[in-house]
C-alpha cells in the first residue's frame, strides 16, 4: 500500500544476441560485388518463397536501392488490402552501374502461398514450385492455383541449364502475422523444404515487418538483435518451419521505415540489407570458394 508501482521491464536486451558492424556498408558492398563467376555468364539464382503478403518483392526493392544507391521499385508491391501483386515468375537482375551489365546473381519472385486455400491449391502450387527449383518453370509463366504447370505447354522447360536451377531457397514470412499461419500453410513450407533438401538447395529465412513485432526498431534499427520479441518469433519460426536459428534473418525493410528513423539512422538499414543479401548468396560455402577471389575467400 502506497509504495512505488515498478517500471515495466524493457522490451529490449542489454547486450545484443547477435552481433553485427553497422558501420561497416562499404566493406559489406564490396563482399557482394567482388563475386565473380568461374565460367564466363554463370550466375546464381536465387528463389523467393512466402505467403501473399510477406515482401517477397519489397526486399527485391530494397536489394536494388543499396546496390544502386538510391530508392528503386524493380519489383511491383501491392498494398495490404489488394492481395498479391505478383502472378508470374519473374527474374529479376540487378545492375552493376554499367549499361547492359549485371551483378552474377538473380532474384526470382513468384506468385504467393496464400493462408487459407484448398488442398488442391496448395498440392498445386508446391508442384509449380518443384519445377521451378529443377529449372523446368519458364520466365513468364502465370501461376493458378486451381492448376499445376503443364507438362506439354509452352512455359515448360525440358532441359535446363545450370543458370535455370535454383541455387538457393529464401522463405520470406511476415513475423507479424506468423502465429496466424495455419498448419497445413506450414505444411506446405515444409513439403517445398524436403524437396529442395533431396536437391540440395540450401535454404534460409528472411522474417520481414520486424518493425509491427518490434516498435523500438523503428526508433533505431540496431535494436533488432536487441529485442526480446524478436528473439521469441525467431525461435518459433524455427521450430514450426524446421529451419536452424543461424538461418533466420530478420529483415529491415528501408521502403517501410525510411520516414520513421532520422537520416543519420539510415545507412545502418542499408548495411543491413546487404549483409543479408551476402549472407544468402554465400549461403552454400561451395560457391564461396568457387566465386569468390582468392582474398576475399576470409571476409
């Protein structure tokens, strides 16, 4: 009675549980634009897999505008009341600042999971995304979930070079909404997890709207691998998805916080961005070493 009401504890760690140098943006640019293909044309291909909705195509923006060093809407993105705003598979390439020139690696974006559809839909769409990691999906095809890609059409790749397969797998999912995934969607990740796990394709999760989750990242996005909430989802995804803690990345989005945070807080979002970005491209340490100079082989 009449004593002092304590203070809610912190949302936030005193220590982060993930160290990273923020300041570092320029050594991170470089790690990713000194890869270089052993075969002339060679590149990496990246895949994109979430729900509608997670940012599968806002972090392809976000990829562009610090490679390029400005904001760039390479991808289309819808609002959260439109649904999905991607249909087709869809590469995208990123430009090196020369004309006609790109760096060796390529994201694709495809149409998304959505939460609550058929069985039918999903054993649809986790057999459109088989073919794509095998390289069988041609650029422009139209994903329906009411049918799978067929094996006599036009968009149906016979014989795939390397360039067409998958060389790496990025679940995107929304950390804000996660909890509300039912479980046969989680199922439907795990079914496009083993097939890729039989082909060796290694994957990683990018968690996206960290900022909905966590409001203290906005004030400053170093908070990230500060906050309590942030360390339960990720352990969360990992148990439902069945991905190692070490291949979770929560992501800041530069298009959603850019008018939040003062423009002294922003490089460190880009710094992140590309350490993401390097993180998955050198995800599989035989294109390490099989891409990278022989001094950059110890970044």
């Amino acid at each position: 009675m009449g004593g002092q009401s304590s203070s809610p504890p912190s949302p936030l760690l005193s220590k982060p549980w993930r160290e990273i140098n923020w300041n570092d943006k320029q050594r991170t640019l470089q790690h990713v634009k000194a890869i270089r293909p052993k075969t002339d044309g060679q590149v990496i291909r990246i895949l994109l897999h979430g729900l509608v909705g997670a940012g599968k195509s806002s972090f392809i923006n976000s990829v562009d505008s610090v490679l390029q060093g400005r904001m760039c809407s390479l991808a289309l993105v819808a609002n959260s009341s439109s649904g999905c705003c991607t249909k087709k598979y869809v590469t995208h390439k990123f430009s090196n600042g020369n004309q006609d020139t790109f760096y060796p690696f390529v994201i694709n974006d495809n149409m998304g999971l959505r939460n609550n559809c058929s069985r039918s839909n999903r054993n649809n769409h986790v057999r459109d995304i088989e073919q794509a990691l095998k390289g069988h999906v041609s650029e422009g095809y139209t994903f329906n979930p009411e049918r799978r890609i067929s094996m006599n059409g036009p968009f149906l790749n016979l014989n795939p070079s390397a360039n067409d397969k998958v060389q790496v797998l990025v679940f995107v999912i929304d950390a804000n909404t996660f909890s509300q995934m039912n479980e046969k969607a989680v199922e439907t990740l795990q079914d496009i997890r083993d097939e890729a796990s039989e082909l060796d394709i290694p994957q990683v999760a990018l968690l996206t709207k960290i900022d909905e989750v966590c409001p203290e990242i906005q004030q400053d996005v170093k908070n990230i691998y500060k906050s309590k909430i942030l360390k339960e989802k990720m352990k969360e995804v990992s148990a439902r998805v069945g991905l190692p803690e070490n291949c979770i990345l929560p992501s800041s989005d530069p298009e959603r916080t850019e008018t939040h945070p003062p423009a002294r807080k922003r490089p460190p979002q880009h710094v992140h961005v590309m350490l993401h970005t390097a993180h998955v491209i050198t995800v599989r340490h035989v294109w390490e070493r099989s891409w990278f100079p022989e001094e950059e082989q110890h970044v």
